[in-house]
C-alpha cells in the first residue's frame, strides 16, 4: 500500500514513497522509456535523477528499492502529481506475475527476474508522440540533445521553488558558458546573467506544445532533426487542429485504436505508434518492436514470439527483455 513520509535525509527535506514493491529508479528512468532526465551525483549512496514532468521540475532519488525520496514540498498536489507520472499506485508485481503466468519461456522468467524494479511512467501523450518521432533512426544521447534544444528554443525556464537547479556546477555547459553565471551559488538557477548558459543547457526547459510548433516550425531547425523535421511538423499540425485528439485516443484505451489514429500521421508506423501507445496512452498490451527486439527474438524466441501470447501486459514485458539483452551485451562488451 503507497505510504508517503516526510522524512530529512543529509539534511534535505524528502517526501519519502513507499509500499511500491519493488520499484527500480534507475532500471525505470534509463529503459528507454523516456528522455528528459539527468542523472545527479547524489550523496550518501542516493542514487538521484533530475527529471521534467509537465512544465514542472522532480528531483527524485533511491537509496534502496520500492522508495523514492522526493526532494518537494509535502502538498496534496505534489502527492497526485508523483502518484501519477511515477505509477505510485500500479502493482508493477502483480504485473510481473501475470506476465510469468502467459510464457513458458526460461529466458523470458529471467529477465522478468532481472527487470522486477521497472515500472511504466505516465508520459504526456503530446511528449511522447514527438519523442518517439525523434527517436526514429536515433540514438538516446542523441535524442537527449535534440529535446533539450528543442525545449531551450520554445520553452519556459522551469527550475524549482527559490531558483534552485539541481545540475547547477554540474551542468555540463558551466564550462562553456559565454557569460559566467554571477551568482554567489554556483547552484542558483535564475539570474539574468544566467540566462544564455540555461539555454544552452535546455535541462530545465519546459517542453515544446503542438502550438508553438505550429507558429514558429523554423525554430526546430538548429537542433538538426533532419528527416524527422516533416514529421514533426505534421504531428504539431495535426494535434494543435484536433485532427488527431490525443485525448480521446488515450481515452479510449485501445491499442488498436492508437495504431490506426497514430499512423495517419506522417513518418509514424507500428513502431513509434506502439511506443507512443504504450508509455504516452497506458496500453499495457502494446509491444513495440524495434532493432533490440528484433535481435531477442531471433537469439531467444526462435525468431518468432507473438505478442498475443504474453497477455494484457506484454509492453511490459517488451521492457523485460529490452532491459535484459541490453545488459548482457554490455557484460559480453
């Protein structure tokens, strides 16, 4: 059962999360599954991620599994809020057994096993669409940078309560900073002096809407989306008209129904449509399938699995396996 505590860890006030079972930050933050984190140098064995969610910023962290501190004030709002985009109130075990329960496979048991701590976040419909267009024929560095330049050109700065950026000294554009930051803490976000480094930064920017696509398409051109510019475009342009209603698809909670919406915008087939459909509209049964896949099934499966069989929470699965051959390529590396 989800508890929340207010708790002082090395002398910061935390909203501590618990009864989650056993939630991995880490394995959830960098599966893939989203873009717009920065991992801190958290103390005292934290492990510490900076992430912006719907035009706010989270500094959340994980000093052991199924708890997450929350470095925020303790308000109803902040409660829904982390409840919501985390999946706080998902049983990500039961899940787990169910997925055990629909394969007779050994190789899939066990990365079920190693991915136990993976939860599936919340995205914003809108976010994850444009994500995932970017993401086509990409690698995640990559298409970090391109969002962040994306949210620096047409977003709002969005650091935390006081100005406070977690990153601060730690940006990996302090160095490089045309005008130096004034400030007496390297750690304050805010000052006007401050601003051309934070844009060069992007971490903190609030994300791109459709509307502001739309009205200045030119602005997207110095983050080199290449082929993907076209694309996006038609996204912005079709969900700023309503021709595609996010909404209403993520309403509807069919999978089959965000395939067919999706795909009618241009440059977005089964693959980004899936992903969208599973980390941006919550259908669990979504099963993208992309080069990581593709390799598992040849090497594990026979070269044939048929997402049907693995039941109503095969995305789910689909990050189980994503998770696992990620890991042993890197221990064969």
């Amino acid at each position: 059962m989800l508890t929340f505590e207010n708790i002082n860890f090395s002398g910061r006030h935390a909203l501590a999360a618990r009864g989650i079972g056993e939630y991995d930050l880490a394995d959830t933050m960098e599966c893939g599954q989203c873009f717009r984190y920065e991992r801190l140098p958290g103390a005292d064995g934290l492990c510490e991620y900076m992430t912006v969610v719907r035009g706010k910023i989270y500094d959340v962290g994980q000093r052991e599994r199924g708890e997450l501190l929350f470095f925020m004030e303790d308000t109803p709002e902040n409660r829904a809020a982390v409840t919501d985009y985390f999946a706080l109130d998902v049983d990500f075990e039961a899940i787990r057994q169910n997925v055990i329960e629909h394969t007779d496979s050994a190789w899939l048991r066990r990365a079920a096993d190693e991915a136990r701590g993976i939860a599936i976040l919340r995205q914003e419909p809108w976010e994850a669409l444009f994500s995932f267009i970017i993401s086509q024929n990409n690698n995640i560095p990559r298409i970090r940078k391109i969002i962040r330049m994306l949210s620096s050109a047409y977003g709002e700065r969005a650091a935390l309560p006081g100005g406070y950026c977690p990153i601060g000294k730690d940006c990996d554009v302090t160095a490089q900073r045309a005008t130096p930051c004034t400030e007496k803490d390297p750690t304050k976000c805010g000052a006007e002096q401050g601003d051309g480094a934070c844009r060069a930064c992007g971490i903190c920017y609030t994300f791109p809407t459709a509307e502001q696509i739309v009205a200045s398409p030119e602005l997207m051109e110095p983050a080199h989306p290449g082929f993907r510019y076209a694309y996006l475009l038609d996204a912005a342009t079709k969900v700023a008209s309503g021709e595609c209603n996010l909404r209403g698809i993520a309403a509807a909670g069919s999978y089959e129904t965000t395939l067919t919406e999706l795909k009618k915008i241009k440059g977005v087939g089964d693959k980004v449509a899936s992903c969208v459909a599973l980390f941006g509209m919550g259908n669990y049964d979504a099963f993208p399938i992309d080069v990581w896949m593709k390799r598992a099934i040849d090497e594990y499966f026979g070269g044939h699995l048929d997402p049907h069989t693995l039941g109503p929470y095969a995305g789910v699965a689909q990050q189980y396996i994503f998770h696992y051959i990620r890991n042993l390529e890197k221990e064969k590396a």
